[in-house]
C-alpha cells in the first residue's frame, strides 16, 4: 500500500464532460533520468486502459511530445506497487529529492 497526504480538492472535467470533485496529492516523478515534483489528481482507473494520465502541466517545459511517435525514450516495464513500499526501496532520500539540474 501507498499512502500519500491530501493537500487539496479540486475540480476536473472528466473526458465525458462531467464534473468531479477529486483528491490532490503532491508527489515526485522521475522520467528519463529528471525528476521534479507534480501535482496528482486520484480517481479510480480501473476500467480505463491506462493507469495514470500526465497532462501537459506536468510535463512542463520539460519535453517535446510527438504524437506521432511512441516510446521514443524506451519502454520500461510497469512496477509492482509492492515494490515501491519503504522496506524495498534501495535509493536514499536524498536522491529521491535531487534537485531539477539536468
């Protein structure tokens, strides 16, 4: 189980257009060797094909997306949600939080 602090609610369009009042968390992503701290949404996933969505905010200015092409960064195989729990990570906090330099 992960479990992260609410810090706020806010209100999203779904793709449906209906309105939906939803949980935020804060929470780091590392994609191709950056990392930098986003802001997530939680609704439930489970009938949709992909499990999580990142929008252009939290891409920044950060990347150049191509819809035309797909895994132009490589393909990484999805980790097990157990595998993220504290008693199995080896990386140190420190380098969980390293600054946005590259």
């Amino acid at each position: 189980m992960v479990e992260a602090r609410v810090a706020d609610e806010r209100w999203i369009r779904s793709s449906n257009g209906q309105m939906e009042k939803r949980p935020l968390i804060r929470a780091r992503i590392e994609l191709l060797g950056r990392s930098w701290p986003i802001d997530l949404t939680l609704t439930s996933r489970d009938r949709m094909t992909y499990d999580m969505l990142l929008g252009r905010r939290a891409l920044g200015h950060r990347f150049v997306v191509d819809p035309a092409q797909s895994y132009v960064g490589g393909f990484v195989e999805p980790l097990d949600i157990e595998d993220l729990s504290p008693s199995k990570t080896t990386t140190t906090q420190t380098e969980r939080q390293a600054p946005d330099s590259i």
